[in-house]
C-alpha cells in the first residue's frame, strides 16, 4: 500500500492544468487568474487632492495667507486654468491638482469670505496630494495564478480590466453506487438508506471550485455502472462513490476497466478511507472513493480539494496541518495514517470516541481531522498534535 | 463620533432576519438553516454490518468452528430468514445483520469451501455490527441557525430531508457615485478613473451570502441620485458609494433624505472609514460607504459583512480579531480606532509603510488589518497585536 502522500502525487499526475476561459471581472471573484494583467494607466493618472480644501503654491502657505480663489476643480472635472501667485482654487478629493498648485490646505483650516481666502490654522508640511501613479503605474502587475479576492478585483477594475482569464471549473460527474440507496424524498424500502455521500461531496467540491453534476445513483450491476459512466462523458474527474455491497470496489474496478480505465493505485495506507483506488478513464481522471461516508469525505479533504485546486493551477494545494494541543489522551495508532474526528476548543483539540467510518452525525459536530501518524505512540493531554481544519 | 462598536449595533438595529425559503438539499451548502430537522428515521435503519464477512452466533464463535452457508445479505438485500446454530449467512458491508446473528466473522478469518465455513484466525471480541440507529435515531435535531456545511449536508440527506429551510438572500443594491466614475472597459476622459470599490464590494457580499446588484454609476446630481435609488426599488439594503467630489455625502445624503431618509448615525470614530453614514430608507436599510477604495473595503469588513451575517440570522456575526506578534514597530495611534493594512507572515505581522487610503495595491497585498486602539501607544517589534484577517 501506498502512503497519503504517495496517493496525492500520483492523483496530481492524472490531472492537467484546466484550459483558460474569459470571464467579466463582476463574475470573477474566487477564481483562478491565468495570466498576469498588467496596468495600462497610471492610479492616479493625475495629481490628486486627497482633501477637500484649497489647492495652492506651498512657498505661499502661512498662516494669515490670503489668497483669491479663481475657480473649481472637482473629482471628474478639472480647473482648466493655471494657479498664479496669491491665488488658490477650491478643491474636492479626488480632483486634479490644478497646474501651477502644489498644496491643498484643507478646509478646517481656512476661512472664505467671497472669493478671499485666509489660512487661519497652521497647515503643517502635509500636501495632501496624492501624487499620479501612487497607487500603480503603467506595467505594474497582478501576477497569475492566484485566487482572486474582492481587494484582488477592486485592483483590477481600477486598472481598466472589464475581463480577466480564469481556469475553467473543472467539470466532476459523481456517481454514487449501491442497490441500498434511494435519493432525499424518496421513500426507502426496509433494506434501503439514503445517499447521502453525494451531497457532502458536491458541497465540498463546489467550494473548492469545481462544477459538479450528480448522476443518478447506479445499481451494482455492471451495465447500470456502465450506463452512469456512459452519463459522465465529457467530465474532467469521475468520482464514484461505494460499491461496497459486493465487496469494496469489485463492480466499480470491473465496470471501469472494461471501459479502459488505466490504474494508478488501489489502497492508501490510511484511516479511514484506504480502499480509495485511482487511474484514467479515457480523457478524464477517475476516483473510486469508499462508501462509508466518513471515509469519503475525509478522502475528499486528503485528495479531492487538493485535485480540483492542482487543475486549477493553484500553486499551494496540499492540505494544511495546524498544531493543537491534545485536550484529551489518545491510544496508541495502528499502522495507517489515521484522521480522527475531532473537535478544536478553546482549552485543546479532542478526538471524539467513536471514530466508526459510518458516523455522519460524529462528522457534523467535528471541525477539525487530527491526523496520526502511522504507529503514533499513545498520546497524553497537553502533547502537541497535528489536524486539518474542516 | 460613535465607535465602530456602537455603529455596527446601531446598525443591526436597522435591519430584520430575513424570511426563510425552501432550497433543494443540493443547492443548500453555505446557506443559513433557519428551523430545526429532526430525523425522522434510524440511521443505520437496521442493525448492519460493517465488514465483509460472515454473520452468525456469537456464542458459536471460536477457531476452528465449521458452519453451513446458508444464504447472502448484500446492502439493500437482506437474508430473509433466521441464522440457526451452525449456520452461517455471507454478508457484506452495510448488509441488515439478519435474524439469529449477533456477530460478523470477517472473511479475512475464513476459509469456505463449498457451502462449508471454517473459522480460520481467531475473531476477537468485536463483533462488526453497527447497532440500528448509532449514528442517529428518530427525533435527533440539526439545530438551527447554522450555516450549513459539506457534513451536514451530508447528514441532512442520510436524514432523507430533501428541502430545507434556509435565509433567503439578502438583496442589496450597490450604486456607486461619482461624475468622475467610468465602469471598467469603457475610455475613462481625462479626469476620470475607474470605478473600483463595485467590484471588491460586491465580491465582498456576495461571499458573505448576500445577492448584490450593481446599479449604474450615478452622476454627482440629485436627479441621477434619485434614478439610483429608484432602481434600488425592492432591495433589502442600499449601500452607496463615495460622493466624495463635492464634499463626502452631500449630495447622497441630500438625495436619501429627500427619499425620506431616516438617519441613525453619520461619522464613526474610525480610520479609514470615518465618513460612514447609515439610516432607514423606506422598507431598506441604507449604508453610506466612504469613496476611498480603502476606506470603502475596511467599512465592508467591519460593517457590512457583520450586517449580512445578521440579516441572514447568523449567531456569531461581529468580526473575530486574532493576536499576532509584531514584526515591526509602530508609531503611537491618533484618536481613532485604525485599521492599517498588514501581512501576515510566519514572522509575525507588519502594517505596510503607506497606509494611504486610495491605495487598492496595497490593499491586495494585505492579508489583515491590523487594529490599533484609540490612541494606542507606540508599540514594539516583539509585542503582541490584534488583526482581522482578510
């Protein structure tokens, strides 16, 4: 068996970089930018007052300074004139700083009668003038790839850009399996559950990006397996879900390698989740994640987030373990990397008691996976441990 | 002045939690549950097993024991009759243990020959059956309110509800203003720029969960003002945008009291964002961001978010700061509570040199604000600080 880190790199050989898609700059956020903007204008692209107040000659700013005020320059529309010796020209933030100007004294510390303006408070060396291009210039660049934030899009408009170049989302068909499941809504018979792994893997596929179609769920036969791969043309990944009525995977591995799928790997060593097998399906990756629920979304944190975010060509996908401190001691760990369901507190992180893969209501009340190492000695309240927020 | 505090409670004050809707399960990841689910039936539904194997009578079980195979359970088909002594019935995983059997031998510890069964390896005490209902049983609650994660989904289906109740959007309205204004794609005129606090607002909401139409840019006129707000018809908040080239929110606020404006507060003892302003507009609340691109940005973080987050019924929904170490010292803070822009790194968090408002560059650095009290001292590489991740 092969370590959960081995997996992930052999899942990320299995995928490539989604292509490029134009999107407006208002439908971007969250996004994986693919190539680098670089500004074509200047922000500023002029001089402007950072102040409403009186733009003027600084060698004339003095306290008791009068001065005439000859005009207007207001965001969106300049003064148009030059500013002269014991002249001034009412100025709004965001204007240009008219020619001939160097200094705003702001408003508070000025007084107009008519058109006569005094300086009756000491103004200090502050100019209040944004100076063109303070914020960028003309080349300056938002570099690829990253996930664009809302500052990261406030940046771009006002750098003139209406589009940007993203990743497509990847397109991930899911298909769940087993004549025991019934979708939410239907009525189950006696023998029958419901199906409830697609719902928490779409969810966690979406956030990281993905488009996801839910396929109906497929019957452990190996045409109705065949069927549901047949709906899954044109995916990118191929997530099956169980097959766990007949012996994990038998149905699930026969059906897709009929149809040609070339096998990475079957079996992780790890906890839950190690009868996770992988390869390629025609054009598409494809994964076979257990059916225990807890199995398959702890195997969709350790690999399937990674994988949607490697075919977005985000640069940091691995998973990220915190430190905590253990609240609560911890038995010996078995020989698999082990990934408990575990809740982080103020006082400390504590793995629940029962850790049976098939508990969804334990996973719900968990916010954090503590990962073991393989044959991790027992543990004391107070050691450090590792986890994965979830 | 008001502080932040007290601005953002007298904002809530403007606001109700929204009325619910009915989303499918499928759609419902990320939204706010707005009423309890309790599960109306057992989870397992029947006692199950949870390994491949061999159900049979625990008190028959010891090395070498031989039983007669007298039949199959398979998720959703079970056995339909009852284990005798020395029988044996193949069973796999999620399989309903059937009637007689108490105990799953794994088939890891067989060996079968014909319809004969030898148990080979000694099974331990651990019989691999999941109690009928030990993940949940009928009457257990999901608890509203909550924003609903991948795993409560993911439970919420294994409860067979198909719809749920969630927070309906908010709908907000964002009109920018400004005669200096132009939309992204357009020729900006000389004295014109970008309009860019649209863009991070929005993806701002929108993450936060609300639905945000932009409105077209209004001219600095009451008439243009007035159309915007008219187009806002219906929203549930109107936030509006600068105002600035004529003096912060004259006009906007002119406008929105001509519409019958009721004010709660204008000005907030911060920096940047001072000139925030907000009242009751008809059946909307209505927020007055400041036209700085930073200043509008740190108002969404601190107000807007929050607002959302109550509208939708979210518990928790004040800004959660964190501590950091200083990397780099900082001067004493004036009267205001400051919100500078910052990094993050593994070294502790600096707060960028330039803490211009109009700087979106150095906004989309940023990874946090880090908040300095009202007058706060001179602090200390090596002290430890607040910050809002961002």
């Amino acid at each position: 068996m092969i370590t959960v880190e081995e997996a992930r790199q052999l899942l990320f050989g299995l995928v490539a970089t989604m292509p490029e898609e134009q999107v407006a700059l208002a439908d971007a956020a969250g996004r994986v930018l693919m190539r680098d903007v670089k500004a074509e204008r200047d922000q500023p692209p002029f001089a402007a007052s950072s102040m409403d107040g009186y733009a003027l000659k600084s060698a004339e700013v003095e306290r008791h300074a009068m001065f005439k005020v000859i005009g207007e320059a207001a965001a969106g529309q300049r003064f148009t004139g030059t500013v002269g010796p014991g002249q001034a020209v009412r100025i709004f933030t965001g204007a240009p700083v008219p020619e001939g100007a160097d200094f705003v004294v702001i408003q508070e510390d000025t007084d107009l009668r008519g058109d006569l303006l005094t300086i009756t408070e000491d103004p200090g060396q502050k100019t209040n003038i944004r100076p063109a291009g303070v914020d960028f210039t003309i080349g300056d660049t938002v570099s690829a790839p990253r996930v664009l934030s809302p500052e990261d899009l406030a940046l771009l408009a006002a750098m003139n850009v209406p589009f940007v170049s993203v990743a497509t989302k990847p397109q991930i068909a899911l298909i769940a399996t087993g004549n025991e499941l019934v979708m939410p809504g239907e009525a189950p018979g006696p023998d029958q559950i419901i199906a409830s792994n697609s719902f928490g893997i779409k969810a966690l596929l979406e956030k990281a990006g993905a488009h996801v179609r839910m396929l109906p769920v497929a019957q452990d036969t190996l045409s109705s397996l065949e069927t549901a791969f047949g709906l899954a043309e044109g995916a990118d990944l191929v997530v099956t879900i169980g097959g766990a009525s007949v012996g994990d995977y038998d149905l699930v591995a026969e059906a897709s390698q009929r149809l040609g799928l070339e096998q990475s790997f079957y079996k992780v060593l790890m906890r839950p989740g190690k009868p996770l097998m992988a390869g390629r399906l025609g054009d598409a990756a494809m994964i076979g994640l257990p059916g225990n629920p807890v199995s398959a979304m702890v195997c969709g944190y350790l690999f399937l987030v990674p994988l949607v975010k490697k075919m977005l060509g985000i640069q940091t996908v691995d998973p990220i373990l915190h430190q905590a401190i253990l609240s609560k001691a911890l038995p010996p760990n078995g020989p698999r990397e082990h990934y408990m369901r575990a809740r982080l507190e103020s006082d400390g992180i504590r793995a629940f008691e029962d850790q049976d893969s098939s508990l969804l209501s334990v996973l719900a009340r968990s916010n954090a996976l503590l990962m073991r190492p393989p044959n991790d000695p027992a543990r004391a309240a107070g050691e450090t441990v590792s986890y994965l927020p979830i």
